[in-house]
C-alpha cells in the first residue's frame, strides 16, 4: 500500500516530493514513486453552490425568497479547477492508497480546502492524517509526517471552518439582497447610474465602518489654535528647551485663559507672560533634577499583522504584496509559516533555536549579529523570556528565518530581500540586550513661574545595532554632545543656568490620522479597542475582525468594489462616495454590521467552536437567528424616501469627477449579472481565500 500526500498548492508538493525522494513528471496532476504519492490542490477546488442551485426561482432577486436559509449546504466544483479535482479524486479513491496525509495549509481555511475536497470526493475506508507545519524545511517536513495526528483530531476546527464560510455566505446573499431590493433603486437615481448594487458582508462592511468613522472624525474635527512658551536653556550651540507650565501655587494655575495647562487660548495673553518671565536676569534656578536610566527591551517577534504594517511604512507596499512576498519566502524555506497572529515562539522550537541563528552566519547584512548572538549563548536561555509562550499559540509560532533556503536569495527581488532581512533582524534582536537610556526630568524657577524640561540620550545601544536595516537612511547625529552631557550630569539643585531665550510657539490640536494598509490591518486586527465596556473588551480579548490570512483581501475586495481607495505611493485608505453612501444604507438598516465589536465576537466565536468550547449547532442557531432577524428587519424598511437627505450631507465634500467615479465604477460592475455580483464571493479563484 502507497501513502498519499495532498498539498495545498503544487509548489508545497514540490518540497514534500524532494523530502520523500518522489520524482517524475508534475504534468499528470501527482508524482509518485513505489511507495508514495504526492498530488496538490489548486487552492479552492470546491465553493459553496449560488441559491438558484436549490431552486431555480431563486435566481430571480425577489423580497419573499429571503432570508434563504438551507438546512443543508451544497457544493459545486470550480469549473477551472475540475481537471485537478478529478485527479485528487482518483488519487484519494485508488484502492492501493492505505494512508492520506492531509498537507494543506495548517490552518483553518487549508483544513477547509481539503475537508470540501474530502466530501465531493466521498473517500472513505481510509486511514487519514494530519500533517501539521510551521515551515518549509526537509527536517520540519518530516517532523509534520512522523507526528502527524488522526485527521479526526481537527474535526472541531473542520466546523469553524464550515461554519465561518456558511455565516459569510449568509449574511452576504441575504443581507446583499436584502439591501439591494430596497435601496438599489434609491442610489441609482441619486448618482445617474443604470444598475447598482449594494454588496456587503460580515467582515468587509465592518472594516468600511472603520475607514468612514474616521474619516468623518477628521472631518468634523475643529482645529484649536494654543499659544505656548518654551525657553532655550544653557550655553550658546548647547541648549534643551524647557516648557512653561501652570502648576499648582503660580499665577496661571486653572486659569480660564489657558488651553490645557501648558498653553494660552489667545496670543495676547502669552505676551503678557513672555513680558514677565524676561524680566530680571536670564537665568533659572534649577528647583529639581531627577535622572535615571531607562531600559528598552527588543520588540516582539513578527506576526503576519505586524509585519504588513511595517512594510506598508518601510516600502509603501499593501497588505496583499507583503503577504505574497513572505509567502514566497515561505515556500523557498527562508522563513515559517506567514498566517500567524503569534508573535512568540513555542518552547519546542525555542530549544533548537540555535539552528536557525546560526544559518543567518550565511546572509551577509545580518551575518555578524548572528555570529554574535550564538557567541554569547543568550539563546540558551530565551524559554523563559516574554519571546517563549506556548498560551499565546494558536496555530503557528511567529514568522522568523528558518536558516535555510538560501540558495533562493538571487532570485528574490529586491523588495522581497529587504523584507527577509527586517525579519532576520527583529528575529535576532530578541538575542541581545535592552538599549539603555538616561532620562534626565528637570523643574526650573523663573519670576514664580516654572519651566519643565524633559529629555533623554542613549547611553547603550544594545539590540539597536542590530535591528537597524542596511537600506536604511543613515543615522542622525547624536543630538548632544558628550561634553554636554557631562556638564548636565553635573547640574543640581540650586544651580543657576542660563535662559538664551523665550519663545511663543503657536500650535494647534490635530485631527485623527486617516488609516494607511498596515495600521488598518492593525486595527482589524486589535478590534477590542473600539470596546468601551471593560468586561466585554476582555471576553473578547484576542478576537480581531477577519484572521491574519484574510485581512489583506477585505482592503482588497473594498478597493475593488470601489468602497474605499487604496493611494499606492502612500497607502492612505479613504472611503469613497459611494462607500459613505452604502455606509448610510446599513448604518440605517443592518448597523450591527458596521460594529468592529458584534464582528469581532463572531470571530470569537468561531475560535470557541475550534477550541471544542461552543458547539457547531450552538453557534448555527445563533448565526441564522441573527440573519433571518435582521434580513426581516431590512424587509419592513420604509425609508427608501428620506436616505438620500443624508446622502447629501456626504455630497459638499465630493467634487463632481468624485461622483462621476462612483457612478463609473458602479456602472462597471454592475454591467455583469446583476444577480451575482452582490452574493458573497464564494467562487474563489484557484488560489484565493476569502473570510
């Protein structure tokens, strides 16, 4: 009898064929040798069948066929993946296979592509396991083989797999039609379109929410102009500024004529002040001096989140680019698995940390510090730090080299080579010490009034050197000189020093910063922050909007449906016209939708079902509950005739070429069958994955 072993994609098949030594041409869908077989799917073969599947009336667009619900799912094959489905079949049918070693991707939606894959095959009779891995290597390869669990062992994460894909599909064909039958009509008459469609879904409606809140935060936010006072203190070419402040016991204290207690509302005022606190000599008493040193330990390793934030500010890339590049990089054995939330390592992996350490000795830009930490042995001892914690595991550890694969550096590009190295050295890092601080806090007396200095130098750079990138722009120069430093070493209580000047400085409170891809997927992916009741926030602690594997493609999916857009050189997300009007429509409609919390606790959920805590049929009664309240809800809806008075609220901060484009974009989209280009998108391409 022949193991079989079934990846998610043909490059991933490759690596598992050179492991197991199984050679000959890829062409016919498999490899096999006398004792095993290796075969791939294409991604996605199976997707979950349109409604009309059910019932061919349900094609038609109609008030009184939803909410649709079916009591049992169907499924249908990808017409452009049908070739290899009927290879997988046969493979996974032959009576000559004994054992199925499922090696999709370790997570939920690779348990999913292969359980649909599974199903449709109708295998049955076979022994069937699990393999589970964090990277490419030959050693954690065979490792995943030899360890690999009963297939059965996942059957809870199988439900929240299913069932995440059910409650997308739901909420997306009810809601979407739901919508679409009520206001469709509103919308395109209000922009002069021929069709319009109004698409919406569980995690992609909820991340609109995001982007409009702030951006009619910004908008409605009122600039307050502050006048402030700071005093250039010490020698000619050797000074540190020090604010004035009202503190309790001086003449300004809780004064109606301050912004804040460092600032005046007009300008006159600080005049006033300025006059009072030059006269007399220049100089200050220095009423207070405390110093001590600060510590900054190494950040936490990569997670996919961090990491996609990081290269959207680095090299201005999207989500989706960074999650292409590290999966590349994945799959040349480089680095781990690039799906994870996890930011630490696992103690397993923590005990044999020093491989991958000193494979680094072989990429220059980090070879020394490689060099270095296996020199001073620290790794020994990284179990019991913050970076080694099995709790904050769920599937995979954090994304760090491997040590290997690197033969593959000449074919990565250069941004691809710059995103391995900002990993290599943030993996490093955590093998070197805290950089060291002096902080230096100072109260001077002048005239009554007092003036506050704050600042701080580095005296140990520590794991800094390391986690400065080699692309980087050169350091500045440091802002004090030794010798400066050594002569505030020496200030102390009592001392006078010298007040070079005084200075009115104006400034005004800023607005909300607009959301670039990398702090979107952020906040997608910490929504626990929009939380205002306390027990709430820590019931659904670690609960995000969408998983690390998804995120990049709802930003994706809302580009493309022209809800938001993405500005390629900088990143910034803003919401269109249109989005703010769809936003509108479900703020007024399905709100719930709109709330990074309520999406945030469905996820939670969906971790509980996986976790074995909540069963399949409890969260299902919950799930159609809710779509079959609220799809009733849009249903006795009669506002159609008033929304677009809130439309035009929105309207003054377009320009015209704004609401040409909406209408554009929706034209286009909606100039395809308009029965489907609303449903939620489960005919996925070959080698995409949707939540």
């Amino acid at each position: 009898m022949k193991n079989l072993y079934i990846a998610e994609k043909p490059s991933v098949a490759r690596q598992f064929a050179d492991v197991l030594g199984v050679k000959g041409n890829a062409g016919n869908g498999y490899l096999e040798s006398d004792k095993a077989i290796v075969t791939w799917c294409v991604g996605h073969l199976i997707t979950m069948s349109y409604p009309d599947a059910y019932d061919p009336a349900l094609k038609k667009w109609d008030l009184a066929t939803i909410p649709f619900i079916p009591t049992e799912y169907k499924y249908e094959i990808l017409p452009n993946t049908k070739k290899q489905f009927n290879i997988v079949a046969g493979l996974l049918n032959r009576e000559d296979v004994g054992c199925i070693y499922v090696a999709t991707d370790s997570g939920r939606e690779g348990e999913y592509i292969y359980r649909l894959v599974d199903s449709m095959a109708q295998v049955s009779g076979k022994e069937k396991r699990r393999v589970w891995i964090d990277s490419q290597t030959e050693e954690e390869i065979l490792r995943g083989i030899r360890e690999a669990k009963p297939l059965s062992e996942y059957d809870s994460l199988s439900d929240a797999a299913y069932l995440r894909a059910q409650e997308d599909y739901l909420m997306g064909i009810n809601f979407s039609r739901a919508l679409s039958l009520k206001f469709s009509n509103v919308v395109q008459r209000y922009l002069g379109m021929d069709r319009c469609v109004i698409a919406v879904g569980r995690v992609m409606t909820c991340v609109l929410g995001i982007v409009v809140k702030r951006e009619r935060e910004i908008r409605e936010f009122v600039k307050t102009p502050f006048y402030r006072l700071v005093a250039s203190v010490g020698e000619e070419g050797q000074t540190f500024d020090a604010e004035w402040k009202a503190v309790k016991d001086t003449k300004y204290f809780e004064s109606p004529l301050l912004y804040k207690e460092n600032g005046f509302k007009e300008r006159a005022d600080a005049e006033k002040l300025l006059a009072e606190l030059n006269e007399g000599a220049p100089e200050a008493v220095a009423e207070s001096v405390e110093r001590k040193k600060e510590k900054k330990q190494p950040p936490m390793l990569y997670n996919l989140a961090e990491l996609q934030n990081d290269c959207s500010a680095l090299f201005k890339i999207s989500p989706s680019d960074t999650l292409k590049i590290v999966q590349e990089l994945y799959e040349k054995k480089l680095v781990t698995y690039p799906r994870t939330d996890a930011r630490v390592l696992s103690t397993a992996v923590a005990k044999e940390i020093g491989r991958n350490i000193s494979g680094l000795k072989n990429f220059q830009p980090v070879a020394a510090w490689a060099q270095g930490a296996m020199n001073s042995g620290t790794y020994k001892g990284i179990a019991k730090t913050k970076y080694v914690n099995d709790k904050q595991i769920t599937d995979h550890y954090a994304i760090i080299p491997t040590g290997q694969g690197f033969g593959a550096l000449k074919s990565l590009a250069p941004t691809a080579l710059k995103v391995y190295e900002i990993i290599c050295r943030r993996f490093l890092s955590i093998f070197y010490p805290a950089a060291e601080y002096q902080k230096v806090a100072m109260t001077l007396t002048k005239n009554g009034e007092k003036l506050f200095a704050n600042f701080k130098y580095l005296i140990s750079e520590g794991y800094l050197k390391v986690s400065a990138n080699s692309f980087s722009k050169k350091k500045d120069e440091p802002k004090y000189s030794q010798e400066f430093i050594e002569r505030l070493a020496n200030v102390k209580k009592g001392d006078k020093l010298s007040v070079q000047s005084i200075e009115i400085k104006e400034g005004e409170t800023s607005p909300p910063k607009r959301y670039n891809s990398g702090s979107l997927i952020l906040t997608m992916e910490n929504a626990g922050q929009f939380i205002e009741d306390e027990d709430l926030r820590e019931q659904i602690k670690g609960a995000g909007i969408g998983t690390s594997a998804t995120r990049d493609g709802i930003i994706t999916k809302l580009e493309t449906n022209k809800y938001i857009s993405l500005n390629k050189k900088t990143q910034i997300v803003t919401p269109t016209f249109l989005g703010e009007i769809i936003y509108d429509i479900v703020y007024y409609s399905i709100n719930g939708l709109l709330r990074a919390d309520l999406t945030a606790s469905w996820e939670k959920g969906l971790e509980g079902v996986a976790e074995g805590q909540i069963s399949k049929e409890e969260y299902t009664q919950k799930m159609t509950t809710y779509v079959t309240q609220y799809t009733n809800r849009v249903k006795q809806i009669q506002n159609q005739g008033g929304i677009t008075g809130v439309f035009n609220k929105t309207k003054a901060y377009y320009a015209k070429s704004g609401v040409n484009q909406a209408k554009k974009s929706t034209d286009a989209k909606g100039s395809a069958n308009v029965d489907k280009s609303a449903e939620p998108k489960q005919r996925q391409t070959a080698d995409k994955k949707d939540d």
